[in-house]
C-alpha cells in the first residue's frame, strides 16, 4: 500500500508541476497580451495622428492649387489681349473689318 501512495504521489506531483508551469505560461501570455494590446492602441493613435496631419496638408495643398489655377487663368486672359494693347501703344491700327 505504501507502494501505490509513492505512485499516487509522484503522478500527482507531476500533474502539480504541470499545473503550475500552466499557470505560468497563462500569466506570461496574459502580460504578452496586454503589452500588444497597449502597443496596437499606441500605433493607432500615431496612425490617426498622421493620417489627420496628411490629411489638413492635402488641404492646403488643395487650397494653394485653387489660387494657383485662379492665378493662371488671369494671367492667360491677360497674355490675350496683350497684342492687341502693344499694337494700340505702338500706333498700328488693324485694318477695318467688313
């Protein structure tokens, strides 16, 4: 009988060192687990912090395109009638259109 008590034990020893090494490893994926966590909130929060800072410079860039295009229009519609300013300045008239 004490035979089967040593057995008893020594696979219930056994189960306990399994047990605990279980609890173990559980306790290391656990903070592994809160430390992605807490890694993925970090990344995300410099994700949208960039992408909001991409995003007002786009606007600008926006902005400044739209006054560059208005400016370009001007400027073509000046370099349209500047023939005809010169000739006027020069004195050439255009003969009469019938």
């Amino acid at each position: 009988m004490a035979r089967a008590k040593n057995g008893g034990n020594g696979h219930l020893g056994r189960l306990e060192e399994a047990m605990a090494t279980l609890l173990q490893n559980q306790a290391t994926f656990v903070q592994s687990q809160q430390a992605f966590q807490a890694r993925m909130a970090e990344l995300e929060r410099i994700t949208a912090e960039r992408f909001s800072q991409v995003h007002a410079l786009l606007l600008e860039h926006s902005r400044v395109l739209t006054e560059h295009t208005r400016i370009l229009a001007e400027h073509s519609r000046m370099l349209q009638t500047l023939p005809e300013a010169i000739r006027e300045k020069i004195g050439f008239k255009a003969p009469p259109s019938h």
